[in-house]
C-alpha cells in the first residue's frame, strides 16, 4: 500500500466524516480493521505515527470548538435544566467522541509495539481538549443542575442506607411512596457517572457537585445533631454515618455497579475523598465546639464528653490558635466584666481549670486562655476572701474547692525550677506545644492543681493565709460560742497544704477559744458557789483573744454605763486570781447582748450589739434623750449613733419627735399607721475585723507619730522563735462565760470592749456579753497561748 494511501485510509476511518465534511452527522460505518492496521504498517515505516496522531487530536479540537460544544450546551443548558436533559446532553457528546476514541484507542494500541506508549497517550490528551474546550468555564446554572443531581442522588442513597436516623420524612426523592421515583434517579445517576468516566470528566465534572452536597450535608447534620448538645459523644456515629457516605462515593468514583473491579487510579481517589471527608468533618466539629466552649466549659464535668471529642479532633486539625483566639474572646465578652460576681468569675475559672487540663494534658492552652482571667481577678478586691471562703466551704458553690484542699496536695509557689528531667517513666515525656511559654517548667505547670493555679494568682500564700486569718476570726467572733470543730479540721487540711509555719497563727487563735471556754466555766463555777445575794445581776461572757495572732479589729468609742463597768471590774478581778500578773482590757463596741425591753403594755426579747444595748440602758432612767446627750453620754459620733436607733424606732421602741429627740413608746398606738424605718445595710453582718482601709490608716498614724510610740502587744513577752510549741508562748487569753450564747470578745492590742448592760428595760437575769482585750500585767512576763489546743 502506497503512503498516500494509507493516509487515506487512516484519516477517513478514524474521523467521523461529519468533521471531515464528507458526510452527514451519524456513527458511521467503521473500516475494518485489517486493513487500518496495514495501513498504520505504512506510516510506521515513514516515521508517521505522530504525525496521524497530531492531525487526529487537531482534528478533534476543531470539532468540538464548531460543532460539539454548542451541540451540547443547547441540550444541557435547556430551561429548566433538569437531570434528563443533563443525562441527554452528556449522551449525545458520547456518541459524537465515540469514533474520536475508538481511533485514539487504535492509534494507542498500534504505538505499543513500536515503543511509542507513554503515560500522556492520546486518550489522555483528547481527555485535556475536552475539559479545556467544554469545562473551563461552565456556566451557573449546568454547575447548579449537576449539584441538584448529585444532591438527590446522596439523599436517596442515604436515605436508603440510614433512613431510621433521617429527620426529612417520605422518600429520598421527597414524594410519597405511590409515585416515588428514586429507582429512576438512582439508575440516571449509575448512567451518568459512566458516561463520566468513559469520558475521563468524572472528576472534572462531578468533584465540586460532590463537594458541594457533602460539605452541606455534614454542616446540616452536624448542626442539627450536635448544637448544643455536650452530655453525649458523636465521633463514633458521624464515623458510621462517614463510611455510608463512603459507600456513596464508591458508587460515584469505582463504578461498582458494572461488575468491573476498580482500577488502582479509582481507588487512589476514593482514598482522597475518604480523607477529605473526614478532615472536613473534624474541622467542622471542632470549630462548632469552639464556639460553644464557654459553655461547655461552664457545664463541666457534664460536658466532658464534648470536651473528649474536641480533643480528638485537634490532635487531627491545626486548630489552636482559633480555639485561643476564640475563647479568650468569648471570656471578655461574656465573663470578665463588672456585672458579673467575683464568686462566679471564679467558679468558671475552676470549670475550665478541669475542663481545659482534659482537653490539654500539657496545659498550654488552659495557660494562653486563661491569662485574661487571672488578670481580671487581680483587679478584684473580694478574689483572696471568695477563695478563702470557697477552700473552707463558706461560700455559695464551692464545693470544688472544698474537695481539693480535701486532697491535702501542697502547695509549691516559692520553690526553685524544677527539673524537666524528673519523670516517671522517660519514654512517656512529651514535649510541649510549640505556643508554650519556654520560660516556664513543663512539669511544673502540668503537676499544678486547682488550688495552686488559685493562689498563684498573686504569686504568694501569705495574702491567702492573711485572708484566712481573718475570715476565721470573724467566724469565730460571730459564732458566739466555742465550738470550732469545723475551723479545727480546716485549719489541719490547710497545715496540709501550706504548712504548719504558715497556719502557726490560726492554731493559736482556736487555742484561744478553748482557753477562753475553760476560763469562763471556772469563773461560772466560783459564781456559783456565792451567796444568792453577792451573785452579780446578770451573767457576763467573755472571749479571751492573744492580739498578736488576731488580725487587728475594729476601734469604736463607747462609753458604758456603771453598772455594766462595774460587773466588767468584778469579771477581771476574778480572772486576775486565775491568771496572776495578768489583766483584761476590753472592748466595749464587740459582742453580743440577750435582753428583755419590758414597757407598760408589752415585753421585747432582742440579740442586739452593745451600742444598741447601752443606747437603751439610758432609758431606763430618763424616757426622753436628744441625739446630742446621747452622743456626749456614749461617746458616739452622731451620725453613728442615728444609725443605731433605727433598731429602736422599727421595733416601736422609741419615737423620734421632734426630728433629733427620741422618747420612750410605754403603749403601743394601735390605730397609728405603720412606718418604714429603713436600717441601714452596713448594720447588718458587720465584721469584728478591721479593714484594710482601716489598717493602713492605722500604720500610717504610726509612722508619723514616730518611734517613741510602741503597741504594748508588740513589746510584750518574748519572740515566738524563742519558745517551744509545747509551752506557753506569749499570747494572752481570758475568757468569760455565763450564757454560752453571748461570748464577749477581747483583744490584748487595743483597750475598748463592746458590753451590753442591762437597761433599765432589761430584766435583772438577762445575760450580757463583752468584747475584752487582755494586756500582760508584766511587760516580762509571757503571756500563755498553747499552739493546737482544741476546745
């Protein structure tokens, strides 16, 4: 055969001959087969193979630029595109590029023997024409169709596969079972996607169409199966639901329904899918968590399980410094503003403490997010005294706390660097995230708990043991009784934690209160024991305080009056036999009066302070006083002392008429209408303590009224370095008691006692109670304070 010839016979065999113009559009009858392979014998032997191949390609080219390409945008971009018209138009083209690709196969196969075949065959080329000349820029509306398309295909499979967990009702296709098509729709997809393939456009075609429909449905069925919920795990049934989905995929890219096993390049893709898949998913989940991790963190432990799965999820996904990012800001916004209270700042504090120590063993991030907390919590004066209370189960909630100081895990804050060397077992070392903080230690900061997170707020234990010492002294004051078992067991738990040196001072304040018990019982004993006629008229009480392990309290001026000095007199007297060289020294403003107001036509039973019960002892010989008398009488401002007789005027005591002049109400006007006093708040829980406005002011006196000025408390016995914990130590205590209801406190530091005295409304027997403070009788004579004692 000649080569003109056999160019001939190849150019007119393996081209339609519509492209060639020789005919009219059809199939065509192929030529046999011998005879185009004698012919190609030929062009191998000129060395024109590649020629053959170029023209083919070239030709192909030019008939999908003229004649193709519209043919079949006028059948797919048909109003309304629907999947039949889509089905018919990716047909058509099949049957127009069957001749182009049955010559390409024989071009592919010829070249093989001859060397020629290289990955990038004609096949393959006229696949990149195709997607060049087609699908470079396909217009809107086929991209929407083909995203339908797919669409319902997915619903209709997984509706299929998973229909009992599906919310939509009815079938896949969305119409009722008498007129479902969804066998239809499944075939059309099964049909189309092997025209896709045969093609080579399954991926060019179909990937952003699959995309689509599964970022979608993941988003959808994440979001309506996880928002909000956090008590319950969802990784292991999106990972069931994720492999249906895989199967899915399976239909689309391995063409499982042909009966043909999938070729290597079909499964590499379906791996790629598989990955995509369940990347998207994990980043998905876990910015959704993101998101609600203030609350999650809020409803911790419940919401562990949430915190389980965001977990997972960031070991797979670069998510941190979204997580950071977001929580902090979630923290400002919602958490860290005035109108929230400090007890519940700290309350979610402790939650994400726990919550972010599971979500992140190294505890970086609970480091990073946090900060902003830690901060805040400084500028907040009641921090120290709300976490005070919480470790000793005062405060509202704070059982957290209470259960970690329970652990009696000590607290290290001041000691040196630890070594990052000092692990169990050296294989299990991990290293820390490339966002943690180098100049801290890893191990240090992974071993912390919550209590020492808490304290290092500030960096030291000695504010939170001075906070401690307060609210301890208050509590003690307040109860006015000597049981202590509660405050004994934490201050043993809180020796634990900061040790015995650190809590040395509240030892010694409960040893006060068993000391101040048996005092006052010897005392009742030997009153006992007088004559009915040289008991004192009503019983007095005291508590015995060692100033120098008691934090300063309050100084008020009161003026008693003689009766309740007198008995003040005779108690000292009594403790000056039982503790020689030594003496009290009240304080008349602190305690606790049980009284009996008996008027003409009614009779009062009132706990009241001692301010209140003195104003009211004035009474008794004279019903009517101006605030001025009763402020030169009492040795009270004035402004303070109205505030105290509104107890008097709410409980129809008193009257004040004219304005400053207040008389006795002897009957009750039943036909007078009911007034309002208002009490002011200040007046209610007022705390024994002075507060740090106080103390300061305090110091700053002392400063200025120089070194010749000293505390008898501060030069009193010997340093406490110097004496044994086994025996008295300096601190000087007297306590009495006759109703154990109504202790009176006293402080060795400053002289001032709040005593409330029988008024002359008082019944003979009511108890009354005294605030003392005790002063060494020798300024070398030690005082007697037994560390530990319990009452």
């Amino acid at each position: 055969m000649e080569l003109s010839a056999a160019w001939h016979a190849l150019s007119t065999g393996l081209v339609p001959a519509a492209a060639l113009g020789l005919g009219p559009e059809g199939p065509g009858t192929p030529a046999a087969g011998d005879e185009l392979r004698a012919a190609a014998a030929v062009l191998a032997r000129h060395g024109l193979l590649a020629a053959l191949e170029e023209w083919l390609l070239e030709v192909l080219q030019r008939d999908l630029q003229a004649r193709l390409a519209p043919e079949f945008w006028g059948r797919a971009g048909g109003e309304p595109p629907c999947s039949r018209r889509l089905l018919e138009a990716f047909g058509l083209l099949r049957r127009r590029l069957e001749p182009y690709l049955r010559g390409l196969g024989l071009l592919e196969e010829w070249a093989r023997p001859a060397g020629r075949c290289c990955p990038g065959g004609p096949r393959e080329r006229a696949g990149g024409l195709l997607r060049a000349v087609l699908f470079f820029a396909p217009p809107a509306d086929f991209r929407e169709a083909v995203r339908r398309f797919y669409g319902r295909s997915f619903r209709i499979y997984m509706r299929q596969h998973d229909g009992a967990e599906e919310e939509a009702g009815g079938a896949g296709c969305g119409c009722g079972e008498e007129c479902c098509w969804c066998p239809l729709a499944m075939e059309q997809f099964q049909q189309l996607n092997a025209i896709l393939h045969e093609l080579n456009l399954l991926e060019r075609v179909s990937a952003d169409a699959v995309t689509h429909v599964l970022h979608g449905m993941i988003e959808e069925r994440v979001e309506w199966r996880c928002r909000g919920e956090y008590e319950r795990s969802f990784l292991g049934d999106f990972q069931e639901w994720i492999e249906k989905v895989i199967g899915w995929l399976s239909r689309v890219f391995l063409q499982e329904s042909a009966g043909v096993p999938p070729s290597p390049a079909a499964s590499s893709t379906l791996k790629r899918w598989r990955c995509h898949v369940q990347m998207f998913f994990y980043r998905l989940y876990a910015s959704m968590r993101i998101e609600e991790l203030f609350s999650i963190i809020r409803d911790f432990p419940e919401s562990k399980p949430a915190v389980e799965d965001l977990k997972y999820c960031l070991e797979r996904t670069n998510q941190r410094q979204q997580l950071l990012t977001s929580l902090k800001s979630a923290l400002e916004l919602r958490l860290l503003h005035p109108g929230v209270n400090t007890s519940d700042i700290i309350t979610l504090y402790i939650s994400a403490i726990k919550a972010l120590r599971e979500l992140d063993s190294s505890m970086v991030i609970l480091e990073v997010a946090c900060e902003p907390i830690r901060k805040y919590l400084r500028t907040r004066e009641d921090t120290v005294r709300q976490i005070v209370a919480g470790l000793t189960g005062d405060a509202e909630g704070s059982a957290d706390l209470a259960n970690e100081l329970s652990k009696a895990d000590p607290v290290t804050l001041e000691n040196g660097q630890e070594s990052e060397d000092d692990v169990s077992e050296p294989e299990d070392w991990v290293p820390d995230p490339v966002d943690a903080d180098p100049g801290k230690s890893s191990s240090k900061r992974r071993s912390s708990d919550i209590i020492s997170l808490l304290v290092s707020i500030y960096g030291s234990k000695d504010l939170f043991i001075n906070e401690y010492r307060t609210l301890l002294a208050d509590r003690l004051l307040h109860q006015f009784n000597y049981s202590a078992e509660r405050e004994i067991r934490n201050v043993e738990l809180l020796k634990l934690r900061f040790g015995e040196a650190q809590m040395h001072y509240c030892e010694v304040m409960l040893k006060d209160m068993a000391d101040s018990r048996r005092i006052n019982a010897n005392i009742r004993d030997e009153e006992q024991k007088l004559p009915e006629q040289e008991r004192p008229p009503f019983s007095l009480v005291a508590i015995i305080l060692s100033s120098e392990f008691w934090p300063p309290l309050k100084e008020e001026k009161l003026e008693l009056p003689g009766q309740i000095k007198e008995a003040m007199e005779a108690y000292a007297k009594k403790y000056e036999k039982l503790k020689a060289m030594r003496t009290l020294n009240w304080k008349h403003h602190l305690g606790l009066v049980n009284l009996e107001v008996e008027l003409a036509d009614r009779t009062l039973s009132l706990s009241v302070s001692p301010v209140h019960a003195a104003v009211i002892l004035h009474f008794q010989g004279k019903s009517t006083w101006t605030l001025e008398e009763l402020s030169e009488a009492l040795k009270v401002p004035a402004a303070s002392l109205r505030r105290k007789m509104t107890l008097w005027l709410q409980q129809g005591v008193l009257r004040e008429e004219p304005p400053g002049t207040f008389t006795v109400i002897e009957e009750e006007l039943k036909d007078q209408a009911e007034k309002v006093v208002l009490i002011d708040s200040d007046e209610e829980g007022d705390s024994a303590m002075a507060s740090q406005a106080d103390q300061k002011e305090e110091e700053l006196q002392v400063l200025t009224w120089g070194r010749g000025r000293r505390l008898g408390a501060l030069s009193a016995g010997p340093r406490l370095s110097d004496l044994p914990l086994s025996r008295p130590n300096g601190s000087l205590r007297a306590q009495g008691q006759l109703d154990p209801r109504s202790p009176a406190l006293f402080s060795r530091r400053h002289a001032g006692v709040l005593i409330s005295a029988l008024a002359p409304f008082l019944c003979p027997c009511a108890p009354f109670a005294a605030l003392l403070d005790l002063h060494p009788g020798h300024a070398d004579q030690p005082g007697e304070s037994l560390p530990g004692a319990h009452p």
